[in-house]
C-alpha cells in the first residue's frame, strides 16, 4: 500500500487553544491501493475529496475561523472516521470551548490511534484529553437490556451497550433508553472532572420496571394523608374546645358569684340569670367532653401513619390492593368538619 505523506499541523497561534500544551494533529493517512485495472475509481476520488476538506478546514482553523473549520472538518467526518481527522475536529472544538464535542472525538482519536504512527501525536492527545476531561462529565451509561436507544437530552448517543462514555457539560440533565414500547428517564446533576456511572432499567420486556431505588410494595398515600389530616384536626379541636370550656367556667363562675350559692333555689335573682348560670355549666360540660373525644381522634389519626406504611404486606395483598383487599367505608366528623371516604 502506498500513502500520501502526512502533513503535521501545529497550532502556535497564541490564545488558540484551551489546553496547556501545544497539540499537533496529523493530516488523515489516506491510503491507495497499487496501481491495478481494479482500482476503485470512486474510492481514489474519495480520498481526493476527504484530503481537500482537510486541508481546507485547517486553512480555515489557522486564519481564526473556527466555526468553518468545525463545519468543513465535519463534513470530512462524514466521509470517513478515522483517528487524525477526530484529533483535528477536537481542536477546533477546544477553540470553541465545545468540550463535550472535543471530549468525544478525543477519546474516539485514542481508541483507534494507528500503531506506529507518532508517539509525539499520541501523547499530545492524551494530554489535551485530560485536560478537556476537566471541563466535563463522563458517564458511563448501563442499560439492563441490549439494543435499546440511549439519548441523553433528546441527542441519541448510541445504541446499548454503548462502548464508552458519553460527555455533557456540567448540570442537570435527562438520560433516557427506548426499546419497543418501553422507556425509562432518569434527571440527574453532574459536576465538571468527575465520572459517573448511570443504570438505566427498563425491566422484563413488556413488564414496566419500577423507577430505580423504589420498593414494589408501592403503598398509597392516601391513608397517610387522611391519617395526618385526622391527627392534624384532633389536635385543633383539642385546643378549640378546652379553651371553650375554660371560657365557660370562668363565665359560670362569675354568675355564681352573682346569684349567689342559693340565689336561684330561693329566688332572689331572675329566671334569666338562673338560665344562663345552667347554661355555662352545661356548655363547660360539653365542650370539655368534646376536648376529650378530640384528643383521642388525633392520637388514633397519628398512630394509624405508621402502622399503615410499616405493617407487613405480603405479595397477595399488594397485588390486589385497590380491588378485592378489604375496604372500609365511613366518615369522621369533629365539629362543623367532617372527612369521609374509603379506607
């Protein structure tokens, strides 16, 4: 096999790039077969074509014309994806802090590095990987069945089991895998310089898998919430009725010592005074009985949470809660409140 020769570029243009060292690319080693009455005509004008876009997106990175360069050298990518042209599309991206972008080509430039071919080049590579790597997240993306599409914030980045890693700038994004009908998201936040590992569960095909980290005894809410709202009434109706009742003994007492101990048995104070003297005490009567009961519904509406979440359940029950498990209808009132439903 016969090959062009390279064409080393080196950046030295100051400012132009994001990394530490000075990194160099070579130009893509495009290859010809021996002359022969075989040659693939389209293959050598091919390469004729993947050559001028290279040299012509390097002109372009060289005169500062970044976002051309990434265009023209993407368009080579398209072509053919080969090591040097990924090295060169990398530092492009570098230049315009596209460090996701940049991360990936790096790391694909690393995985099919040709042996033998400069050691300089290769370290250089290495280098600015590191260094862009320091700009971004890693994830390293799991999917629990095969062929399913993988897309981090709506870009497909593969299909699993992805190869390697995926970049993304620093945040919050949304990982996601599609196979068939089912799907499965996660939203999750990643820092610049770290790796992460990701699993993603779509289940048993057909079944829907529960989301990661959830328990499949999925209990409901809605006992809890009447629980709570039961024990949060009793504790208000505690208070309301034994403040009522003081306020009635202290309006009992002042018309005691009004009337007197024996002011209504021998008549000397009016029928009117005598009522609402019988009138207090029956009310304080009341309104404490109504503290009590009140006190006792809120203890049973706080001490019914717990129970509820953390009494065993086995798989039959779980499974035909919500259709033939044991349901009790009725209502609770305190006062002018009341709550009903089914339990």
């Amino acid at each position: 096999m016969n090959c062009f020769p390279s064409l080393r570029i080196i950046c030295s243009h100051a400012g132009k790039m994001a990394v530490a060292a000075v990194i160099a690319f070579v130009v893509p080693s495009i290859c010809r077969a021996d002359p022969s009455p075989t040659t693939n005509v389209a293959a050598a004008d091919e390469n004729t074509r993947l050559q001028a876009l290279f040299r012509k997106g390097v002109t372009a990175f060289e005169a500062g014309k970044d976002d051309e360069a990434v265009k023209i050298l993407s368009e080579a990518w398209a072509i053919r994806q080969t090591y040097d042209i990924a090295g060169a599309l990398a530092q492009t991206e570098i230049s315009l802090k596209r460090y996701p972008d940049a991360a990936e080509h790096l790391d694909f430039g690393l995985k099919h590095f040709v042996p033998g071919d400069s050691e300089q080049t290769l370290q250089q590579m290495r280098t600015a990987f590191t260094e862009v790597k320091t700009h971004v997240a890693a994830l390293k993306i799991s999917v629990d069945r095969a062929g399913a599409e993988v897309h981090v914030d709506a870009r497909t980045i593969g299909v699993s089991p992805l190869p390697g890693s995926a970049f993304v700038d620093p945040g919050v994004h949304t990982l996601e895998a599609r196979l068939g009908g089912d799907k499965v998201s996660q939203v999750l936040s990643f820092e610049a310089g770290h790796e992460y590992p990701v699993s993603l569960r779509l289940g048993v095909a057909g079944v829907s898998a529960p989301p990661s980290g959830a328990s499949t005894d999925d209990r409901s809410l809605v006992p809890v919430i009447i629980g709570g709202t039961v024990a949060v009434l009793g504790a208000v109706g505690l208070v309301a009725f034994d403040l009522a009742a003081s306020s009635d003994t202290d309006h009992a007492a002042a018309l005691q010592a009004k009337n007197g101990d024996s002011g209504c048995l021998v008549g000397t104070v009016t029928a009117s005074d005598c009522a609402a003297q019988r009138d207090a005490l029956k009310s304080h009567d009341s309104n404490r009985n109504l503290a009590v009961a009140s006190a006792i519904v809120g203890a049973v509406g706080l001490v019914s949470i717990p129970v509820y979440w953390f009494w065993p359940r086995d798989e039959a029950t779980t499974s035909t809660s919500g259709a033939s498990a044991f349901r009790l209808r009725g209502s609770l009132g305190i006062g002018s409140v009341s709550i009903s439903g089914d339990f």
